[in-house]
C-alpha cells in the first residue's frame, strides 16, 4: 500500500478515535520504509490515547526528525513535551516545549509548559530547568 493511501486510512482511522487500528496499520516495518513525519505523528497520537506516554514520546522524537517545515517541527516538538509531561519527565518535557515555542507560538504548548515548570519546582528540582 502506497503511503499516502496509508496517510489517508490513518487519517480515518484517528476521526473515528480507533487508536488501536491505526498503531496496526502502522507497524514499525512500515513506518521505518517511510520518511513521512505524518505518519509517526498518527503512531505517536495513538499511543498517546492510548496512554501508552513512553512509546509516544518515541513516534513523537522521529516525526519531529523528520518534519521540515517549521509549523510541523513545533507541533512535534510540542506533543513530544506534552508526552514527556504525562510520562513524568518533566525536565526534557519543558525543554521541548520551550523549543516548540521558539518555533511558533502555541497556546496549547504554553499550558504544558506551565504544567511542566510548576512539577518541576514542586519536586525542588529548580536547579534542572532549562535556560
């Protein structure tokens, strides 16, 4: 199948919530044939609805390796924190999400910042945040 038809069932797939689906059809045989950044988004969403953070975090580092326009490297970037976030790892989560923020401002990417800095100070790790 070509992988823009895979693109589009994907697509389809995630309107219809059917995470479980669409982590099928994009098995890593798949995914590692292509270089479409796209792809790895979906894998990494559906992992992340499935609240399955470790593995999305993964989906999320390659989709951001592969995108090229500055738009999708910030949503990457952003949804790879917001992983990081719901993983507990808060230290890498706000620096991606600081990255994604130099990119292009996000109103979504900003709250989770937030989230990340406010977890981060909590737990008296001040000294590990990122300039």
């Amino acid at each position: 199948m070509a992988i823009e038809n895979i693109y589009e069932r994907t697509k389809k797939l995630m309107s219809n919530q059917q995470w479980k689906k669409v982590i099928k059809v994009l098995p890593y045989e798949v995914l590692k044939k292509s270089d479409d950044w796209r792809l790895f988004w979906n894998a990494g969403w559906s992992y992340f609805k499935l609240n399955q953070f470790e593995k999305a975090t993964s989906y999320f580092r390659d989709a951001h390796g592969l995108a090229h326009e500055v738009d999708d490297m910030a949503l990457c970037l952003a949804f790879l924190g917001v992983a990081e976030l719901e993983n507990g790892d808060c230290y890498n989560a706000q620096i991606h999400l600081k990255a994604s923020l130099h990119l292009k401002e996000s109103a979504m990417a900003s709250q989770a910042l937030k989230m990340a800095l406010v977890h981060l100070s909590t737990d008296a790790n001040v000294g590990q945040i990122a300039d």
